[in-house]
C-alpha cells in the first residue's frame, strides 16, 4: 500500500478541520445534548461526535484504507495501512458547553508512530495552524517561531491544564501550578492543551505543562512546536513518547531546562501519588 507524503497529509487534514469547524460554529451558542465521561466535568456533546463523523468521514474519502485514533470512537485499526490518523474533534469541550468561545479541533497523521502531518483549527478565530515534518509550522500562511525569552525571570507567559481527576493531585500538577504561581510568573489556562501548544509554537506563550494528556490532546501541537523551533519531552527531560499517557512539558526550548528544575522539585520531597 503506497504512503501518502506529508504534504497529501497536511492537505487531506486542513480539508476536514475547516468542515468540522463550520460544524462546531454553527453549533455553538445553540442548545445541543451533553453527556458525561467518568471522571469530574468530563463532558462531551453530540457536537463532538458529529465533528469526529465529519473529520474521518472526510479523510475515509481520500483514504479509505488508514486507521484512526479518536477520542471519541477510539481505534480503528488496518494492519495494512502504515498512517494512523490522530483526532480530537473538540478540544474544550467544557468551555463550548458552556458558551466559552476557546475551542479548537486537532488532527495529526503519523506513520509507522512517528507525527509528520498537524492540524489545528480555532474555528471562532478561523486560525489554521498548520505543521509538516522537517517543514516548518504556519499560522494563515505565515511562518511560526517560538519565543526568544531565555529565563522566567523574563516576560514570560506560561500555559497549563488539569485533568479531570486534579483532585488526586496526580504528578503534583497542583503542587506545580502553586509554586510556579508563588514565583509571580503569568500562567494561563485556556482548556484546550491543542490551542495552548499551537500558541507556544506562535510565540504567545514561552511554556507550558500538563499531566496525564492523551495522543488526540497534544499529536498535532506537538509537532507544531517542535517545527517553530521548541522543545517537548516529559517533565524529566527524557524524549516525548507520544502515545504514552504521561508527563508533557513544551517550551521555546531556551527556557526548558529551568522549567524541568521546576516541576521535578517535588519528587525531592514527596513521594508520587
């Protein structure tokens, strides 16, 4: 079965994030069915159901031999095809169940595991970022390069989520947010790890962290990133196992040393959940 380049990728993806998105405007603000994942406030519409129809529905088109990986309908595995197709259909959906107008959707593509084609799209916005492996990361067409902020003590920004289990306190994420926040450092959090990562790669934010993300949270932004020139690996230091359900810290590469002397503190002095 012959692979389709990056580029074929990149196309096929940006076609389904703005028909999904013309989806999800239509749907926002209106009156939709919500339902509720395990965990607290974990929710999800029938908006995002009918976006991830739409996305591999679109994709299937062009491709109806490759596998998926969504956070909705889960694996969808050809053991013949080389690409699997990485989708969150709505990253935010708390904040689009409740009229917040910051969501986004993401697509990636990788083959044989390794991200070579991202897609996110903030509809409300109509930014398109965009990124394709060894070729650079765009937002509307222009090129993307993280920031040039070499320390916190700077003017930085920084970005970051929770799960739905924070209450466990799970990786020390609240321990992580109080005493970056103690350091009087602005820290955002925005409800869609996609939109957090994409504005990294645009220079908007220097940072950001979070624990326990899924592939669908952070394939696309992830390669966004790392191709606007920053930096991603788990809090440790160690390499970025996409689709291990651990540890992501994102930088503009220049700060990611302090940042990982930051969030490991904790295991000095406690033990982990």
């Amino acid at each position: 079965m012959q692979i389709p380049s990056s580029a074929e990728l990149v196309f096929v993806a940006t076609q389904a994030a703005l028909q999904a998105g013309e989806l999800l405007k239509r749907g926002f603000g209106t009156s939709f069915v919500i339902e509720s994942k395990p965990g607290k406030q974990n929710l999800v519409t029938e908006y995002d159901k009918a976006s991830e129809k739409c996305i591999i529905s679109s994709i299937l088109n062009h491709f109806p031999n490759h596998s998926f990986l969504a956070e909705e309908s889960g694996t969808t595995q050809n053991a013949e095809s080389a690409v699997l197709w990485i989708i969150d259909p709505l990253d935010g959906t708390v904040n689009f169940a409740h009229g917040i107008p910051m969501f986004s959707i993401s697509i990636a593509a990788a083959i044989n595991k390794e991200i070579v084609a991202g897609v996110v799209f903030q509809p409300l916005t109509n930014e398109l970022f965009i990124a394709q492996k060894g070729k650079g990361a765009y937002l509307n067409g222009s090129r993307l390069q993280v920031s040039k902020n070499s320390s916190l003590n700077d003017d930085v920004m920084l970005a970051t989520g929770f799960p739905y289990n924070a209450d466990e306190n799970p990786g020390h994420c609240i321990d992580q947010f109080a005493h970056l926040t103690q350091l009087g450092i602005p820290i955002r959090r925005l409800g869609s790890a996609a939109i957090d990562l994409s504005y990294l790669a645009a220079g908007r934010f220097d940072a950001y962290w979070e624990v326990t993300l899924h592939p669908w949270d952070m394939a696309a932004g992830k390669l966004l990133v790392e191709e606007a020139g920053g930096k991603v690996t788990h809090f440790d230091g160690s390499a970025h196992q996409i689709f291990c359900h651990a540890s992501m810290l994102a930088t503009n590469s220049r700060l990611h040393h302090e940042m990982i002397h930051h969030l490991t503190h904790f295991k000095h002095w406690k033990s982990t959940p």
